[in-house]
C-alpha cells in the first residue's frame, strides 16, 4: 500500500497545475504588470519570485512548521493610477515577538516606497495549516496583491487521510474589477470572480477555464482560499456530492473539512462551502467518480453570479479524460458547511472560569458606520494613520499609543488578566455570521526592571453565535517582567 501511494504521489507531481512556489527564503518583487485574467486587460499591483514570473494571484509562498520566514519585499511600483508604495501582511500568523513584520501600514510599519525593500523576518513556531497574504496599504490589495501561503506539518494529525497534498492542490478565489481601486467608487460591485486566477465576465470572451487535475482513486487535500476584497462565495464541486445507485440517492458528502483558519478540525463532512473574505478551508475530496470533467462551481453573493455563459466556473479533470468542457450539472446541496458544526481536533482550553461574567475585564467593541465621512468607528472613535508608525513611536519611548491615536484607540489592560471581547452585530458595519478572523495586536510595555519590549499576537477565529461575537482570551505575558498591555481597536482584518 505505501509503495503504491509513493507511486501515485510521483505520477501526481508529474501531472503538475500550476507553478513552483517560492519560501521560507526569497525576494518578493512587486510590480506592475498589464494581465487580462478574465479577457479584459488592464494594469495590475502583482507579485513574483522576480519581476518576470510576478503574476495574479501572487506566487504561493510554502514552508513547515518551525521555519523561520524571510521574505525581501522589493517594491518596483511605477503606475501612477495606483498606489505605488506598498506593505504586506502575512494573514493568519501570530507573529509573536515579531509584530514589526505583520505589515500593517501606519501601524508597524511604514510603507515601502518604490525603489526601496523591506525584509519580513519572522518565525514559525507552532503554527501549520493554510494562510494568505495581502497589501496591508489602503485598498492596493484588490488591485492584485494577494496570494495564498501554505505551513506544511510533519506530523499532520490528519496525513492519513490523503495522499495529495501539493502546490497543485491550493484553490484560489478572488474578485476582479476593471478598474484600478482609486477609481472604482466607495463600494465597488466587481466585474468577474476567478478561480486560480482565470475567470470570464458577462458580456467578454470566452477565455480559457482553471483546470485542476486529478488521478482517480486518490484523495486529495485541497486547501480553499478566498482572497476576494469583499464576496464571499458558495463553492462546490459537480458530481462530488451525490450520487444515484439503483432507485436509491446515495449521499457520499465527499468534502470532508479537517482545517480552518490554520486550525485543525474534527473532520466534517459537507457537500458545499460557503467562504467568507480571508477565511480558509482545507477539505478531503476522494477522486473515485468516473474519469471525466466536472464543473467547479463558485458562487458569490454579489456582482454577477451563477453560471452562465461560462461565469464562476474552473475544471475538475480527471487523467485520461478528453480535453473538452464539462457537461455535468450542479445537484442542490443537501449537507453545507455549517461553522457551528466546526470544533477544534484539540480542545483550545479557553482561559477564564466557564461561566457568563467569568472574565475578568470584559470589554464591548460597538462597529458602526459614519454616513458622513465614509469611515468605520468602533466605539465611537475612527482610526487616523499618524504620520510615524505607531509601533516604531512606541518602541522609541518619546510618547505612548494613547499620545498617537484619537480618544477611544486604544485600551490599556492590565497583565495576567483574563480578557473578554464583544462585538455585537445587527447594524451597518457591525459583524455578520461568520465574522472574518480577528487579530489583536498587543505590546508588552517594559517595567522597571526590563529595558525590552515584548510583542505578540493572539488570534481568535471562530464567532460564537449569529448575532454577537465573543472572544475570551489571557493577557499572561510571555515575560513577567512585563506589567501591563495595550492593544488597539484598530486590528488588522
């Protein structure tokens, strides 16, 4: 049996998809490029292992659990349409001790101006599973930054289950628009939706489908990553769900979710997925149908959607089938992902005594919209970029966060507390079901008896019901000299 998987691992490398990552160590160029991924040309913000090879989506940055990360980010932005600086964050990671490489402009860092390069140095320690990357400056992003980043583990929980598990099996979804992010309107409706970079609009030509290629009988761990500025999407794969036997419907339910959000899960079976913007899932998908092509499928909730004309749609191909477009049908989905229904492989241990009011500071962040200004407050207070990093103001000790951001910024908590956060839903701007990953960004203010800072970063990634979010987490610092920490409502999404 392990020879012939080593076999089929071999002949699946060789029946390659898509290009060669880079990682843990490379330059990062970012330039501008005219790529027309859905038929429609236009000038782009795309990234590469050297300016050459910069493509849409980025190129897919891979290492393993314990490597330490560092990506030189060369900015080669000429295009005065768009923004010519840049940063990038690394979303997903916790960067703990290392907050100045998480790449939130105005925040840790300033951006990178053209002509210039910024080495993000950063380690994985304990962390595996399947991130994304993105301009951190403005909304550069959505004019084509962004790409997928994949923390392979050794000793994977859940390796039994697959066989495949490769550059090849990493899907992309995004959001195009025709027009660079400047000038596209406050809430722009994209043009197309691509999966792995391909895609068509209504109206434009019929340009070639992503295909994803498979062997039959073997599992495939496919991670699903949505990298879109605003749809989320309902993605499925034709004649992977159900299948008729005799008079009997036979429900197979062959997307089995073990990952989320850099998370391992209890293995759930689903028939469908719905992904929110910046979220990620990696499922389980058995090749055991007959060798042919499917239809991919992945609807968004806003813009153009279904599938006519050839809109939302990639390629399932199986080896040996014809090089022709499926003519499969789509079958109602009868068992959708259900975040409710995710729980953790390994029981998180939540800090606090497991009551309500078991915390000890217990903190309501209220996000509304401001009509008038176009702006997002969280509390009644809106975010103003300083001119000089906060964190790099913070470092030097000349003055503190409350000095650099407006009143209402920032919230000073004291150490070795246990902290609960929550943001109510049901108004403009405020969360909805399933709330995009939080980070929160803290730092560590020296004591008297320490000259060092220390900086870390906790994630919280699962919203605990459909209306309100609730986050219940410790500020045990990783150093007891440190007495009391801060963090600001401003944190990255």
């Amino acid at each position: 049996m392990l020879r012939s998987t080593v076999f089929f691992a071999a002949l699946a490398s060789l029946f390659s998809n898509t290009y060669a990552a880079i990682g843990p160590q490379a330059d990062f160029h970012v330039v501008n490029k005219v790529i027309a991924p859905d038929g429609f040309s236009r000038s782009a913000v795309l990234a590469g292992g050297s300016p050459a090879s910069a493509s849409f989506p980025g190129p897919l940055v891979t290492g393993w659990k314990g490597n330490n990360f560092k990506l030189n980010v060369i900015d080669s932005l000429t295009d005065v349409s768009m923004l010519k600086s840049t940063s990038i964050h690394w979303h997903g990671f916790f960067m703990a001790k290392t907050a100045w490489a998480d790449g939130p402009a105005h925040i840790t860092q300033c951006p990178i101006s053209p002509g210039h390069s910024f080495l993000y140095d950063f380690k994985v320690p304990d962390q595996a599973g399947t991130f994304w990357y993105h301009s951190h400056l403005s909304t550069q992003y959505c004019d084509g930054l962004r790409g997928a980043f994949v923390v392979y583990d050794l000793l994977d929980p859940h390796r039994s289950k697959y066989d495949i598990d490769n550059e090849d099996t990493v899907i992309t979804l995004a959001d195009w628009y025709h027009h660079p992010a400047a000038t596209a309107g406050v809430v722009p409706t994209p043009e197309s939706n691509l999966i792995n970079g391909k895609g068509r609009y209504a109206g434009g030509p019929a340009t070639p489908f992503a295909v994803i290629k498979v062997i039959k009988g073997l599992r495939y761990r496919f991670r699903l990553v949505n990298t879109a500025c605003d749809p989320n999407y309902v993605f499925s794969i034709d004649g992977h769900g159900l299948a008729s036997r005799l008079l009997t419907t036979i429900i197979l339910f062959p997307h089995t979710v073990i990952e989320a959000d850099g998370v391992n899960t209890q293995p759930l079976e689903v028939d469908s997925i719905q992904i929110y913007a910046g979220q990620r899932y990696s499922f389980v998908l058995k090749a055991d149908q007959p060798i042919g092509n499917y239809w991919i499928r992945s609807n968004p909730n806003i813009g153009t959607r279904g599938f006519e004309g050839g809109l939302n749609l990639a390629i399932l191909r199986y080896l040996l089938a014809p090089t022709r477009d499926p003519t499969t049908t789509q079958t109602p989905s009868v068992k959708p992902l259900l975040e409710t229904n995710l729980h953790p492989l390994t029981k998180p241990a939540a800090p606090g005594r497991p009551v309500a009011g078991g915390a000890d500071v217990a903190i309501n962040l209220a996000v509304t919209f401001d009509f008038s200004t176009l702006l997002f407050m969280i509390n009644g207070a809106i975010f103003s970029p300083p001119t000089v990093p906060v964190l790099l103001q913070i470092m030097s000790g000349a003055q503190s966060a409350q000095d650099l951001l407006p009143a209402g910024s920032v919230y000073t908590l004291p150490p070795n507390k246990v902290i609960e956060l929550t943001i109510p839903g049901g108004t403009i701007g405020s969360p909805v079901r399933p709330l995009h990953s939080l980070h929160i960004r803290l730092s560590y203010r020296p004591s008297l008896y320490s000259t060092r800072s220390i900086f870390t970063e906790y994630a919280f990634l699962f919203c605990l019901d459909d209306i309100n979010a609730n986050w219940v987490y410790s500020t045990l610092s990783p150093s007891s000299e440190a007495p009391e920490a801060m963090y600001t409502t401003t944190s990255t999404l």
